[in-house]
C-alpha cells in the first residue's frame, strides 16, 4: 500500500487483493479499481481515528461517503467505491472471523445523495432561546421547541400530543408516528425543565377556564395545527437571525445528526425517529465535517 505511513490495514489488503486476483480472477482494471478506492478511504478514515479494521465504524463510512459528495462524485462512482469496501470487509468476516461490518446497515445510492439541511448545534441553541419566557405563550413555545428538537419528532407527532402521553416523573414521551405506531423516546433534562414549567404556570394561563387534552395548546384552548406550528418555527429562527429556511423536518434532521455526532449508533438513531427500515434513518446521517477536519489538524502530524 502506497502512503505517507505504514498501515496495520496493509496485511489485511494485501490478502484481499491476492484474494480477487487469485481466487476471484478479476481483471487488472477492476483490481486497480479496487486498489485506489480503499487505498483512498483508508487514508480518509485513517485521519479520524480508523487505525485497523475493527475501528472502523458506520459513522466514519458516513463521513467518507460525505466527503465524497462534497467533491461532486456521481453516485455511479460512489456506488463502486461502496462495493470495493463491502466486498473488503465480507472478506474480513469470512477470512479473519471479524464479528461484525460497519457496511451491514449501508446501501448503494441509486440516486444522487440527497442529505438534509441542518442546523449547528449553536443555531439550535439560539432558535431555543428566542421566545419570550417572560409570556405564557413564550414558555408554551419554549417548551414545544425544546421537546421538538430533544424527542426528534415531526410536526404532527408534536401537535397531536396529548397530557396521557408526557410522563414527567419517569421522564419519556409516548410519540403516535405515522401509520399510528408508537414509540417511547426520553426526555431530556432541559426539555422536561420546560415542559413542566409550562405545565404548571403557562397552560393554565392559556386555557383559562376551558378544558383540553391537547398538551399544547392555543389562545382559544384549542389543539395547535401543523401550518400555526411551522409558522411558530419560522417566527423565531427570524428572531434568532438564522438567515436559511427552517422547518419541522429540518430541526428533526438536526436532532439525529447531533447524536451521530454525539456516538449515537445508528440502530438507537432509528429506534427514536420511529423508522421501520434503517435504510429511511441513514438519510438523517449527513455529518458536519467540521469536527472531523479539526481533529485532522490537531492530531495528524501534517494537519
């Protein structure tokens, strides 16, 4: 293997491309192919702390496949680097026991990868601190936000929500997603800081004398509709100065971005947005390379 270090990879590559020569009897263009696109990742993942295969994870393929993206490959290209890795660490499994591979949850793009806009967890915190607290109608959105961006939930999940489904004391949300299914996700320290509070002070200020089972609800006691909510979300991302479009989608994408980021596994990522398929979650994974390039520069001795 041709590079700037020696590699605990290259015994294991160099196997493997005796392998498709030998065994397989590739041709000299495909094993050249092969060659240059895992060299390539190698180096990629290398710099974010892949020494070996066993470190590999599906987030690293994620940023890789990210990083591809960015430098405008067609998904015909990605496509092929995706079978080189996949065949490399079946290999691995097959040949060297290795117990499990961060390619079993990725599939081929059949289309241009089309990653969801997010926010930085920064832009978060400012969209979370632009209601007025100091209202009623400031703690109900404060809370609604705070509960949106923690649970992942999609807009109608956090409109239909209803008292029977918020369980302070043990801390979870019982979430009706589409089709009707229904997930627990936990709540967060700061989310059922505000969701009490609200419970507490703001809602009986709201409804006043009037009755409802909605846990959020309007100026005339009425349950939220989805349209009052995406407009609540745009008020205050004018408010905090965001500058970029910001939906109910957008904000979902933020949440499970920033637990990839975070070291969440990709099966718990699913598990909370209510995904049937880990193939629907994966689209959730487009990583900010930032801390990834800042950990290139810190540590790698020609950062």
């Amino acid at each position: 293997m041709d590079g700037p270090e020696k590699s605990e990879w290259e015994p294991y590559l160099d196997d493997f491309f005796a392998h498709l020569a030998v065994e397989r009897e590739v041709s000299s263009h495909t094993l050249d192919a092969y060659t240059r696109d895992l060299i390539q990742l190698i180096e990629f993942v290398s710099k974010i702390g892949a020494k070996k295969p066993e470190d590999l994870t599906t987030a690293g393929v994620l940023a890789w496949l990210q990083a591809m993206k960015d430098e405008g490959l067609s998904s015909k290209t990605i496509s092929r680097k995706l079978s080189a890795l996949k065949s490399f660490f079946k290999f691995l499994q097959d040949e060297y026991g290795l117990k499990s591979s961060p390619m079993e949850v990725i599939t081929s793009p059949k289309q241009s990868l089309q990653l969801p806009k997010v926010l930085s967890v920064e832009e978060v915190e400012r969209l979370l601190n632009a209601p007025d607290t100091n209202k009623p109608m400031g703690i109900r959105d404060r809370a609604m936000l705070e509960l949106a961006y923690g649970c992942g939930l999609r807009a109608s999940e956090i409109i239909s929500l209803k008292l029977p489904d918020v369980d302070l004391e043990n801390n979870f949300l019982k979430v009706f997603g589409k089709g009707r299914k229904q997930r627990v996700v936990p709540i967060g320290d700061i989310a059922h800081e505000w969701v009490s509070t609200y419970l507490t002070s703001a809602r009986p200020k709201i409804l006043g004398k009037r009755m409802s089972m909605f846990l959020f609800v309007g100026k005339k006691g009425q349950g939220l509709s989805r349209q009052r909510f995406w407009q609540i979300l745009k008020q205050y991302a004018m408010l905090a100065g965001l500058g970029k479009e910001v939906s109910p989608h957008v904000l979902r994408h933020s949440f499970a971005t920033h637990l990839l980021q975070g070291g969440a596994d990709l099966r718990t990522v699913q598990m909370l947005l209510g995904h049937s398929s880990i193939v629907t979650t994966q689209i959730y994974t487009h990583l900010d390379l930032t801390h990834i390039r800042e950990a290139h520069k810190k540590f790698h001795p020609r950062g």
